[in-house]
C-alpha cells in the first residue's frame, strides 16, 4: 500500500490501482515525454511475485507500441528487473520511471524485436515514421491532453 501511495505520486503514470482488487497486479496509464511516444498514454500492468521484493515484477503493456524493447504480446526488455539485476530494495517507482525511460529511448542493443531494431539502426526515419502512425492509431488518449 505504501508503494502504491509512492508511485501515484510520481507524475509519470496516471489511474494506478490494484487491478481486480489484487494488491500484486497495478495497473495504470504511462504518459511517454518524447515523441513520438508522448502524442498518447500507454496502459501497462506490473505483476508483482508473492516473493516480492526478494523477486522482481514482471511490467507489460496492454497497449500496442511500436518499440523494438517491446515484444508483440506486451513483454517488455527491462535490465532492470530482470534476475541478474533486481536488487530487493529497489522501489516500485523506480520500476515505472525504468520502464518510461526504456519507452522515451527505444535502444536497438536492447530488442525483443529484431526487425524494429534494425529498421531503427538503418532505417531511422522509416522506423520514427511507423512509430508516429502506431502511436496515433494504438495509444490512448493523454489524460492531460486538452478536450480528453
């Protein structure tokens, strides 16, 4: 519950909550800072292990996006909560800002999708071109975003 007071605090997610009143699975709104990500909000879900914190949670995004660090089904490539790197004490928050980052700066070395990352290291305006069109067809509307 403290955690959960933490990250609702932090201004980069909107409508954190428990998802079906499970206190190990958030929900919420994750509102990009760059473009072309920034035009829309993303829903995501962190799935928290009965052994947290000594296990890391695992974040998805329900939201389409066209992000070479995320995988068709939601799964995200987060170092940060993967098994060699998660260290107990590491905060929820500090999973959510992790996650923004990797989503504000698509990093080619860090890909769950091979053809994104390559279309991004040799192709970089086809590859903004296609994000920007994704982002405008998928995401959902900012919260923040005058007439929304």
């Amino acid at each position: 519950a403290q955690e959960l007071e933490e990250a609702r605090r932090w201004g980069g997610a909107r409508d954190l909550r428990p998802l079906d009143g499970d206190v190990l699975r958030w929900g919420g709104l994750l509102l990009p800072n760059k473009p072309p990500y920034n035009t829309g909000a993303f829903r995501f879900e962190l799935t928290f292990s009965p052994h947290h914190p000594l296990a890391p949670p695992r974040a998805t995004l329900r939201t389409s996006i066209y992000h070479p660090g995320v995988d068709p089904t939601g799964c995200v490539c987060q170092p940060l909560t993967s098994a060699q790197h998660w260290v107990p004490t590491t905060r929820a928050t500090q999973v959510l800002q992790d996650l923004l980052q990797l989503l504000d700066n698509p990093d080619p070395q860090q890909a769950l999708r091979q053809d994104l990352a390559c279309e991004l290291q040799h192709q970089p305006e086809v590859f903004w071109r296609h994000a920007e069109e994704h982002t405008r067809c998928h995401a959902e509307p900012r919260p923040d975003t005058p007439g929304h």
